[in-house]
C-alpha cells in the first residue's frame, strides 16, 4: 500500500507535533518522520511525506529517503497539495492520501484514492507502536491523541467498506 502525507497538515492537527514545531519547524518535520519510519518498519508500506516548499527549500518532483520514508519538498510556487493532487490523479487506485484538507480529500477520493484524516491516521501511527503499560503514561503525557466516545450506532455501508479499506494500514 502506497501512503501520501501532506506534512504541515498532519504536524499542525497533531498536539505534539504541533508543540515541537512551534519551537524548531527542522525538529517538527524530524520527529513526523522518525515516527513514520517506526510505522513503516512495524507495517511495511511505502510512505511519502510531503511539504510545502514554498517558504524554504524545494527538493523538487524528486524525494530524498530518510529512514525509509520518502520526504519531497514541493517546488518554489507550489503547494504540496498541488503535488499531492497529481500523485492521485496518477496514482488513483491503492492509494492514501492522509489530510484533514476536506477539497484535497474529496479530489483524492474522487480520482479513486483512500482520503484518511490526519487525526486518525495519528491514532493509528501511535497506538500499536507501545505496549499497553508503556501507552498509558504516553497518553498522560498527551504524546497520542484519545479516541473520541460516540453513539454505537452501525455506520452507513459507504464508511464501512472505506474503514474495511482502512483497516489494512
């Protein structure tokens, strides 16, 4: 399975990435991408994290390997959605796109993409990464965001076979 991230977006939905950021983006975009390579190593899928290049520096259409995940910047006068945009636009079929960016998401899904929340892809990328004792204090810490309590009811057959998707991250 083949995983796009927009960067900034999933760092800023996320408390601690947020947090870490805040003080040195450098540090921000290191800590996203050390986490992704312990998510990649543990489940084995191709990631590719992209950024905005626009304000620094712009690796170009190229990415360079960074613990195993793929890191592009994208170019001067271009926004990583652009280039997010024409990965699923080529990419389609297996592929997901995490963003919390509702117009990246439904372009994503409409050119046959899986589009996953940054917050719930960041479950995800934390929960099964400590055992159950160590998790515990990592929470008290706010290291991963809690699951949110909802009613029980059965979700409609669209969010069933899209989380059936999802289950194989």
């Amino acid at each position: 399975m083949r995983i796009v991230i927009d960067g900034y977006n999933l760092i800023r939905q996320s408390p601690t990435l947020s947090r870490i950021e805040r003080q040195d983006l450098e540090a921000g975009r290191a800590e996203l991408v050390r986490r992704l390579a312990a998510y990649r190593k543990r489940k084995g899928h191709q990631i590719l994290v992209v950024f905005d290049g626009t304000r620094g520096r712009g690796s170009g259409p190229g990415a360079e390997r960074v613990q195993g995940v793929s890191v592009s910047f994208s170019r001067p006068g271009e926004t990583a959605d652009q280039v997010i945009k024409r990965l699923a636009v080529s990419g389609g079929n297996g592929l997901v796109v995490v963003t919390s960016d509702r117009e990246l998401a439904r372009f994503a899904e409409r050119q046959g993409a899986t589009a996953i929340g940054a917050e719930d892809f960041e479950r995800r990328l934390c929960a099964p990464a400590l055992p159950s004792f160590e998790r515990e204090s990592e929470e008290e810490e706010g290291a991963c965001p809690r699951p949110k309590k909802g009613t029980p009811r059965r979700p409609p057959r669209a969010l069933r076979r899209r989380e059936f998707r999802l289950s194989r991250l």
